[in-house]
C-alpha cells in the first residue's frame, strides 16, 4: 500500500493534548490551520480557503510536541495523511483529514524558537519525567528573559569583561 505523505505550514488551533492509549503508550493531538494566501487582481494578497488538520505525535515528539507548542503558535508538521469519512447521526456525512506526524517544528518564518535537546529513545516513564524536568527548566529559563539570549548583547569573547583581562573568554556550553 502507498502512504501519502505530507508536508503543511499552518497555526496550532487549540493547546496540545497529551494522552495515553489504553496499552500505555504516550501521544499528542492538536489541530492545525493552513489558509492558502493569494493575489488577487490588483495584486493584493487575500486569504483563499482555511484547512483543518488533525495531528497525532507519538512517543518522544509527542511528549515535545505537547511541552513546546501552544495555541496560535506556527508550526510545520511533516507525516502519513489519511482522510478519514464517517456518517453523523442524522445520516449526514463529514469527513477529517488525519496526519500521523512524523516530525513537528515551530515555522521560522514568524520568529524565533528555542531550543532543547532531551534524551534520546525517551519512552519510559522515569525518562519521561526526565525529559520534562529538563523542559520545564527550559521553560523557567525563556519566560525569566525578556528577548532572546543573542540578541542585544555581545557574545563572550567581544564583551568588554574579558577585554583586559588577558585570558580567554569562556565558551558557553550547552544546557
């Protein structure tokens, strides 16, 4: 069987939910709105027409996904796309477009992201927590910042501290 596979750039519509199948395993849903942008005659860019995804994250990304993203955030999702029918009780018909994402990201294009890596093959529980604890460090660590760590300020080795000082500025390790 083939497997369409998709690539869409859109908004996150509700927060994240993270959930747990009934066998145990950790996952992340969300909603994701694409509006395809046109010009129009006078050459003026309208909004066309708004889809609706659907987006489930398993294992580690999902467990990210849930810790990194929120409502009106602009993501780039990449996975399976399935369209999925089904008739209503009053015997009308709706239907669903499903991605299981393969990979998640803030789209860059609207500004900037930081980042933190977790442990690799993240599936077990104490892990988990692991991995969150170093997320909700992360976390502690932006919103006590008002812009980002690079920006207004000179890296280590151009800061007038180390000017004088005849060693070498400290190279900034990763957290």
């Amino acid at each position: 069987m083939n497997e369409v596979e998709i690539t869409v750039a859109g908004r996150v519509v509700a927060d994240p939910e993270h959930r747990q199948t009934t066998q145990g395993r950790q996952f992340t849903t969300f909603r994701v709105a694409s509006t395809v942008r046109r010009r129009n005659r006078e050459g003026v860019f309208v909004d066309v027409s708004t889809s609706f995804y659907n987006v489930a994250a398993f294992r580690s990304l999902g467990m990210n996904a849930h810790l990194s993203l929120h409502k009106g955030d602009p993501v780039v999702v990449h996975g399976r796309l399935t369209i999925n029918s089904w008739q209503r009780a009053d015997e009308s018909w709706g239907s669903s477009a499903d991605i299981e994402a393969v990979s998640v990201g803030h789209d860059m294009t609207f500004g900037t992201s930081d980042y933190a890596k977790v442990s690799r093959g993240v599936t077990d529980s104490p892990a988990q927590e692991a991995g969150v604890e170093g997320l909700v460090a992360l976390a502690d660590r932006v919103a006590s910042s008002d812009e980002p760590t690079w920006a207004g300020s000179a890296s280590p080795a151009e800061s007038p501290e180390h000017e004088d000082e005849g060693e070498e500025a400290p190279v900034p390790q990763p957290v």
